[in-house]
C-alpha cells in the first residue's frame, strides 16, 4: 500500500471513531478495497471487488460507506456524461481534471499547472474568488480512434463530433434534393447536438439546427473535421 495510503487509512480509523460513526470493521475493509483501485469505481463495480476478498456486503452498507468517504475527504464523486456515479481516491492538497472517452468510456486524469494558473488568471479578472472547479474532455481516446472509420453513416456519430456531408449511401438524386431542401447540401460541415440511438440526429451548421430522421441519417455518409493543431 503507498504511503500515502496508509496515512489515509490511520486518518479513516481516528476521524470514524471519534465522530462514533457504526461498523467500523466492516467500512474500513471497504476503505482498504478502495484505496487499492485506481480506477473510478461504482458501487455495483467496489462490491465486486470486496466479493473477489471474500467481503460480502449489502449494497446500501457500501453506497453508504462511499457517501461517509466522500464526506470526510477520502473519496470524489463523480458523474461523467449523465452516467453512472463513480467515486475516486481524493488526496489532500492534489488537483487533476478528466478526458472521458464517449465511445469506450475510458477516463484519463490529466494535470497541467499552465491550465490551473490560467483558471485562476480568468476568474480573477472577472473579479471573481474560485474555491472549487473541475474540467471534464468528451471526445474519443487514441485507442478508440485507430479503428474509427474514415467514413460512416450519421447516425453513428456521437454529440459534440464535427462531420463533413460526404454524400449518400445509396446515390439517389431526389435523397440529395431532400437534403438540398431542408438547407444542407453536400461539402456541408455540421455539428451533431443530438443523438439519443433511435435513428433521429440534431445537428447545426453555421446559426442553423436540423432535425434529420432515422432513415435520412442512416443514408447520410458523413467524415470527420479534419483538425490541425499546429
């Protein structure tokens, strides 16, 4: 266990007893079992983890556990992307922000000093005191976008994903006037708003938002925005 670790856990014991908090045994193996992750556990993901120990717990004892954790400064509670709650190691006096991968849904933590000295920079010329922040990245990890295809139907696309109208599935002239009437055309660059995995797509190009229904945007073919960064 690092060392920083077994700080925590001296802490858990001294911090759980004096404020006369149930079960210690029994929250502390929790503790141990978390500490010994570096992942963003659920709850569902932390009992697993406990069974494989040969720990069995009731799912309400453990939820609360992580509730008392995140309460006395052990744990962070996190919710990525309107997911599930994921709770992850809090050190003391430590920062970091995430990249979620939307497709895999990989988390990677990050930390940059250039970046927090730059928060700090903006809020105070908003005249405005920070206490807390976090930043979270949506977008696809390098794994995921090595077997991500150069052209693929609309309605595969993920929300926030910058596409270029590459032409339709099929060929068909009156589609391309269908598309033509409704103000896209082919060549168009579009940003997806929405894309709830029923067929139907939101998406914007320049101040204008389109609707486009499940068997439009399965014959849409579309290609990623290419970005320079140089």
């Amino acid at each position: 266990m690092k060392p920083i670790h077994i700080q925590e856990t001296k802490q858990f014991k001294k911090l759980f007893k004096q404020e006369g908090i149930d079960h210690i045994e029994e929250r502390f193996a929790i503790l141990e079992a978390f500490l010994q992750t570096e992942q963003h556990v659920t709850v569902e993901e932390l009992i697993s983890i406990l069974e494989k120990q040969q720990t069995v717990l009731a799912k309400e004892f453990v939820k609360d556990t992580l509730k008392l954790l995140v309460r006395f400064g052990f744990a962070e509670e996190n919710r990525f992307d309107n997911g599930k709650n994921r709770y992850e190691h809090r050190h003391l006096g430590q920062h970091h922000d995430h990249m979620v991968c939307t497709k895999c849904r990989k988390i990677i933590e990050f930390t940059d000093d250039h970046l927090e000295m730059l928060q700090l920079q903006i809020a105070g010329e908003f005249g405005f005191h920070m206490l807390l922040h976090k930043m979270e990245i949506y977008g696809i990890c390098s794994d995921c976008l090595k077997e991500h295809p150069k052209l693929m139907p609309l309605h595969k696309a993920k929300p926030g994903e910058r596409l270029v109208l590459k032409k339709y599935a099929s060929g068909a002239t009156n589609e391309n006037m269908r598309l033509l009437n409704m103000g896209l055309r082919v060549g168009d660059e579009v940003e997806v708003i929405s894309n709830l995995g029923m067929g139907q797509v939101v998406v914007a190009s320049k101040d204008n938002r389109y609707v486009l229904g499940k068997e439009m945007s399965e014959e849409i073919i579309v290609e990623h925005v290419k970005k320079d960064l140089r």
